[in-house]
C-alpha cells in the first residue's frame, strides 16, 4: 500500500484542509490523522461513524505501595523530575526513568503501564481511518503515531494506497509519520515563518529519502513571498504541484465541518483538484 503523507512544516498552514480536500477527490479508502496531539480530520471525514477506541499503553510510570512503603523519603530525593512529593506520584511529571523503583529498599515502588492515549478506529463502507488523541502533557507521541499507522495498515490491506495528516514541526511525531511512506507533500504558506519551517520539514524528508513537493495555499496574500519559495524549491531541485488562492469559500467549508472538495466550483477546490492529478503521477 502506497502513503502520501501531508506535512507542513508549522501549524495553521492549510494541511487538514488540503488532506480532507486531497481524501475527498481520490476517493481513497484508507486514510489516517497522524496529528495526534490534535486530531481534527475525523471532523469531516468521518463525523457521523462511532469509532471502535482502546487504551495505548505508551510506556511506565511509577507505583507506590503504600502497605509495603516505611516513608523513608528516598524515592522524593532521587527523583530529578520532582515527580513524587508526600510519597504520592504525579503521573503527570513522571517520566518513568525508574530510579525510584531501584532505589527504594523495600520494593514498594513498581513501575506500571501507563495510558498515555486513545487509538481510534473508524470504518464503514469498506473505508478505514486510524487516528488517536494523545492524553494532555503525556509523553510517547512518536509511538503512538506509529502505532495509528500500523492500525490503517493492518486494517486496509486491499487498499492500494492510503492518505495521511501529519503534524506540524519536525519533532517526534513527524519523523514516525514520515517513516516508510512513499512520498511527502508540504503544504506551505507565503510568510517569513511559513518559508523558515518549509526548509525545516524538506530537510527532515530529505534525512529519510522520501519523495518530497510542495504546494502553497494562499499564495495571493503576499505574491512575492509565493514567488521565493518556488524559487527556493527550484534551487533544491522540489517540485511546486500549485498555488492555492485564498478563499473565503474554505473557511465556510470549514465551519460547516465539510471538506472544500464538496465545493468543486470554488477556486481553492479548483486549485487541489490540479494538485492531485499531478500527485497521481509522482506516486503512480
């Protein structure tokens, strides 16, 4: 099963509107929301399906046996994320390192799988999403990516390729999303920020040798800016698949919890629909 997987570099660049878009046009069967410290696709792609949920168990965080524990502080002294205070762990500044466990010396401490989030999935009608939610201040992110991409995988095998949303940044999240895809679109916007973290994520796929293009949404707002990432994408030898206008069409789409490819006529949905005739080519 082929991935095309939708990066951006930074948040609020347009990606789950150009995913949501990208879906909707293809008419693909597998997709997923890897964005997992706020997923928002199933919003529109799958807002009327119940999913099936379970438990991820991310990784350990410390225990205390109080019929066991004497209180005698040893387990508060070592702990260098102050994580147990009064003899009693706060999960949330645990970092399940273990020490307090090795060192206590009545084993009253032991470490315990942690729930750091909830795996989704939703399927009907032959389709398959896999998303999750990360619980809030909770570590394992990358994991937990890899684990919503093993859930699509597992569940779509007669799908011939699939659709993903990533997150935005560079960080743990977007290195498991960009493992073992076939190839990257990065959505960018024609801001100083907008330019500064595209290079950012074209390196990150570069690091990986995965397929990598460009689209920028809204380009008109600031031409010039428009203008010097293809420029700079020309330099690199990365493919510009379009320019995105802005449309106020989207931001309706989006409030009503609907795709912009609902709205064919509009010249945003215009603009994705020539994008995914040329991704079609690079991934096919």
């Amino acid at each position: 099963m082929k991935q095309l997987l939708i990066l951006s570099g930074k948040g609020g660049t347009g990606k789950t509107t150009v995913s949501s878009a990208l879906i909707a046009l293809s008419g693909v069967k597998a997709f997923a929301d890897c964005d997992v410290d706020a997923p928002n696709l199933h919003l529109v792609t799958a807002q009327d399906i119940k999913p099936n949920t379970s438990n991820y168990y991310g990784f350990q965080k410390a225990y205390i046996d109080f019929e066991k524990c004497i209180k005698c502080g040893l387990c508060e002294k070592t702990c260098r994320f102050n994580a147990i205070h009064y003899f009693s762990v706060n999960t949330s500044e645990c970092e399940g390192c273990a020490v307090c466990s090795e060192i206590c010396p009545v084993n009253a401490i032991e470490m315990r799988d942690y729930s750091s989030g909830k795996l989704m999935l939703y399927s009907s009608n032959d389709i398959t999403f896999s998303t999750a939610k990360l619980k809030t201040g909770s570590g394992a992110s990358g994991k937990l990516v890899t684990a919503v991409k093993k859930q699509l995988k597992d569940n779509s095998r007669n799908c011939e390729y699939a659709i993903i949303d990533g997150s935005p940044g560079i960080g743990c999240p977007v290195i498991a999303s960009i493992s073992g895809v076939n190839m990257v679109l990065v959505v960018s916007e024609p801001t100083v920020s907008g330019i500064h973290d595209m290079k950012r994520i074209i390196e990150t796929t570069k690091k990986f040798g995965t397929k990598c293009a460009v689209c920028i949404n809204k380009y008109d707002v600031n031409e010039s800016k428009s203008n010097q990432i293809e420029e700079y994408c020309n330099s690199i030898g990365i493919e510009v698949l379009g320019r995105i206008p802005y449309d106020k069409t989207v931001s309706m789409a989006v409030n009503n919890c609907r795709s912009i490819a609902e709205y064919p006529e509009s010249p945003a949905s215009k603009s994705i629909a020539e994008i995914w005739d040329k991704i079609k080519n690079i991934l096919f």
